[in-house]
C-alpha cells in the first residue's frame, strides 16, 4: 500500500490528545445519582449499557482514523513484471462479395464468418489482430490492434455491398501483406478466407503470395461454401427470392497460394467444419513472448471512506437509542 499524500498521516498523533481528554473527562464526571452507601449494589447484575458505554467513542476514533487515511490517498503501488505470453501479428483477410450471402452456412456464409472469426479473436487476447475486406477491389477495415473490444465493434460494419462486387483475392492479400511487412513480430499471418475465383485487381494471388513469403508472412488460406449448389437471395422488386446457383471455388489456386506462403489450405462446407478450421489455426500458431507488464496505480479510499461512514452511523444510532441519555 502507497500514500500520496502521506504528509496527512501526521494528524493521527492529534488523537492521543483527544483520548486523554476523554479519559480525564470520564475520571472527574461526577455521579448523577449520589447516595450515602453503594454496598447494597455491589451484586447488583449489571446491564450490557455498560459493557458499550465507550462504544461510541470508539467508533468515532475509527471514524477519524478512517478519514485521515482517505487524506492520504491509499493507492495500490506501480509494479513492473516480467511474464511469458503468446502473440502474433493476425491479419484476417474477408471476402465480401455478395456470393457471401449464400445461405449454406446459417444464417449466411459472412454471418458465419463473423460469428466464428470473432470468438478466434476472443481467444487470443495477447495478440495483434487486423481485419482486412475485399470484393472488387480491397480495404481496410481494421489495422493491427491488440484492443479486440474495439476490433469487435468493427465487425458489425462488415456487409456485403460496402465496396463494388468482385473476387480480388490477390488485392485482398496484398493489403494485408503491406500491414504486416513492417511488423517486428517473430510471427506473422494472414487467414485468407473467400467463396470465389479472384476475377478482379491489379494483382494475380499467385505474386501476392509470393510477395507474403518474402516478408516471411505465413497465409492460411479457407474456402467456404458447400459443394454443390447453394441458395442465393436476389431482391426482386419489393421481395427476396433465392437460386441454386453452384458453388464457384477455386480450390486450386487456394491451395497454391497456402503452399507458396508456407500455410496450408483448409475447406469450410458447414458452420461447424468453419469453426474446426479456425481451432486448428489456433492451435497451430502460438509463440511465446517475454514482455515487460507494467501495473497501473490505482486508488484505494473507497473501502476507508465506507467504513468511516459506517462508524458514524452506528455512532449515531447507538446515542439515540440503547446508549440515549435523559436530561
């Protein structure tokens, strides 16, 4: 325990003055009934009033004490620690085309992918986390952070329709690449996840990967979808209605771009095979760090406030009641 103030401590030592007073006082009271001969009382059994005559006193010693202790302002003391946690850099790269709007996985493929991709996010606390979208071109829609209240807040800004439709797979890792290429972590990763084949952007996934490699970024790459055919809803007119229309996934060039950046390829059919794939991802990169935790000050006054209050009241109480004096 740390004192701000501490200097107020000091006024503890203008108590002793306020108990001799007291003591003195009590001595040269004299008796409001005087009699001739108390023998007559001396088996008298005495009433419990007197066993707490001085309990009021007492409580307003506490009282004071209590509230010269506040003054000092009692604060928890900084602390430096060193521990051993594991982080990496996480760049998660969404697919945002309307072919996400697919009803295969409940209630929708980017519905699904938000669902699991935040409790991925929820249980890497110690890690640097960003979100990357794309359709026809790509964006950011989160930088690196380890504030994962505020990345979570994000993901209900991710929709399909925000950026002009398409698959740039390629633009999609290429964004994430440049938010990582200057990390200093040991590990760095994207998760690429896409229902697609890339039909737009600048850049081929191919040289995308590569470049990824070069900055010694690992991809991980995940096609969602059923095989198949799957439900897609079109507005039509005031109402919605849906096509079986086949799923158009580029397995291949996902397993290429997994092996050129040393990942690996994984394939989400269900809602649960989706959330199978990100646990194993978890469990594939972890690294230990050893950090330096630095422990914020914090105040303290709050329980000797509430138990000054409390000695006051009780002080009160007991005055006006049980220990209540008839002039």
């Amino acid at each position: 325990m740390f004192f701000a103030n501490i200097e107020y401590l000091l006024l503890l030592f203008l108590l002793i003055p306020y108990i001799v007073w007291y003591i003195w006082k009590r001595k040269k009271k004299e008796a409001t009934l005087q009699i001739s001969d108390a023998r007559v009382y001396a088996h008298t059994p005495k009433s419990y009033r007197i066993y707490l005559l001085h309990l009021p006193f007492i409580l307003r010693i506490a009282a004071l004490v209590m509230v010269i202790l506040v003054l000092a302002r009692p604060q928890t003391t900084n602390s430096w620690q060193n521990s051993e946690i594991e982080g990496i850099d996480i760049m998660l790269a969404i697919d945002v085309s309307t072919s996400m709007l697919a009803e295969d996985l409940k209630p929708n493929r980017l519905e699904a992918t938000k669902e699991v991709a935040a409790q991925f996010i929820s249980g890497r606390p110690n890690d640097n986390i960003g979100i990357t979208l794309f359709a026809g071109e790509s964006f950011t829609q989160c930088p690196l952070t380890v504030d994962h209240a505020v990345l979570l807040n994000l993901f209900d800004g991710i929709r399909c329709g925000v950026i002009e439709d398409g698959t740039a797979i390629g633009m999609g890792i290429a964004n994430a690449v440049s938010r990582l290429k200057d990390s200093k972590a040991k590990s760095k990763v994207i998760i690429l996840l896409t229902d697609g084949i890339n039909n737009r952007g600048d850049i081929s996934p191919l040289t995308a990967a590569e470049i990824a490699r070069t900055f010694g970024i690992r991809i991980y790459t995940i096609g969602v979808g059923t095989n198949g055919v799957a439900p897609h809803p079109y507005p039509v007119g005031n109402t919605i209605k849906y096509v079986n229309l086949p799923a158009e996934l580029d397995e291949k060039s996902l397993t290429e771009i997994a092996h050129i950046a040393n990942g690996q390829y994984y394939r989400a059919t269900s809602n649960s095979t989706l959330k199978d794939v990100y646990e194993k991802i978890d469990q594939l990169e972890r690294t230990k760090l050893n950090v330096k935790e630095f422990n914020k000050r914090q105040e303290e006054y709050r329980i000797f406030a509430w138990i000054a209050l409390a000695c006051l009241l009780l002080e009160v109480l007991l005055r006006n009641s049980l220990l209540k004096k008839i002039p």
